[in-house]
C-alpha cells in the first residue's frame, strides 16, 4: 500500500511538473520593430502618407523587388493590433461594382473613402494603355499585422489577392528571421 502511495505521489508530481512547463512556453513573441529593421529585408523607403494614422508613430511607402509595400509602426503590438486593423482595413477597401460591358475607359472609382493610393486596374492582357483607367480601386489589397507593423502590400500584375496575401506571409517570415538575428 506504501508503496502505490509513493508511485501515485511521484505521477502527480510530474504530471504536475510537465503541465507548468508547457503553460510557461505558450507564450507568443511579439516583435517590436523600428525603421532600421525594414531595410534589412530590402525595403526602400520612398515617400510618406498624407493620411494621419492615429497612435502611428511611422508611416511611409517603398519597394521590395518592384512592389510597393507599406509600412506603419506603432509603439506596441496591441495598438497595432487596434489601430493597425482600422487602418488596414480602411486602405485596402474595395467597394464592389457591378461588372458591365461599360467597363472601359475611365468608368468609375471602386475604393473607400479612406484609401489614400489607389492603382488603375482591369485592363485586358491586349489592351495598349491608352490614358485610360478602366477603374481604379486601392493600390494596396491585402494587408497583415506582425508585432508592431501593420504591413500593406500591392500584388504584381500577374497575382490574384491570394497569392499576393502568400508573398505577403513569406516577406514576414524573412522580416521575423531577420529580426531574431
């Protein structure tokens, strides 16, 4: 009996043990960025925003391999957590349009009004530009919050939302082993 006592005792102290050191490192790391670590993934900085980004305390525009992406730091990761949604969202707004064989030329704005940059898009693979905008809608389509930073990205020509939202995670991920460097 002494003996399945000592047994049960020792179980539960390790069982004990085992569930304090994996609740210990649940714990999310949460990166705190500055203006500096942006040019390690070969960000360039090129110009600012007009708009004023509450709690921002960075917020500008550049180019990492021919796409713009934008950047807007705030001093912790639950202000960008608040903010930094807001802020993405209403940048990256598309108002839906009706498609109609009256799409061309200059046929209309599909942004909210709160987008800032906005690009020209829906020309036909054939189409010759012609000074035209068949509609222009927010330069930036997806955004996502790592840390700190809200980031916004614009997809290439040749991406669709999706793929540009996967470049987007793979440019954290290179922006995260840099910074753990």
């Amino acid at each position: 009996m002494f003996n399945q006592m000592k047994s049960l005792h020792i179980y539960l102290i390790l069982l004990l043990g085992t569930l304090i050191f994996s609740c210990g490192n649940d714990q999310k790391f949460e990166n705190i960025y500055v203006e500096g670590d942006l040019s390690s993934i070969g960000w360039k900085n090129k110009g600012g925003f007009e708009t004023n980004f509450p709690e921002s305390n960075f917020a500008r525009w550049g180019y990492i391999k021919g796409r713009e992406v934008a950047i807007i730091l705030y001093d912790t990761p639950e202000a960008a957590n608040n903010f930094g949604q807001i802020a993405g969202e209403g940048q990256t707004e598309i108002i839906e349009h009706a498609e109609t064989d009256s799409d061309s030329g200059d046929s209309g704005s599909f942004y909210g009004p709160k987008v800032e940059k906005t690009g020209c898009r829906g020309f036909s693979g054939a189409a010759v530009f012609r000074g035209e905008c068949p509609r222009r809608e927010p330069l930036y389509t997806v955004f996502q919050i790592d840390g700190n930073a809200l980031v916004m990205f614009e997809p290439l020509r040749s991406e669709d939302n999706d793929l540009a939202a996967q470049r987007l995670k793979e440019l954290l991920i290179l922006l995260n082993e840099s910074y753990r460097k």
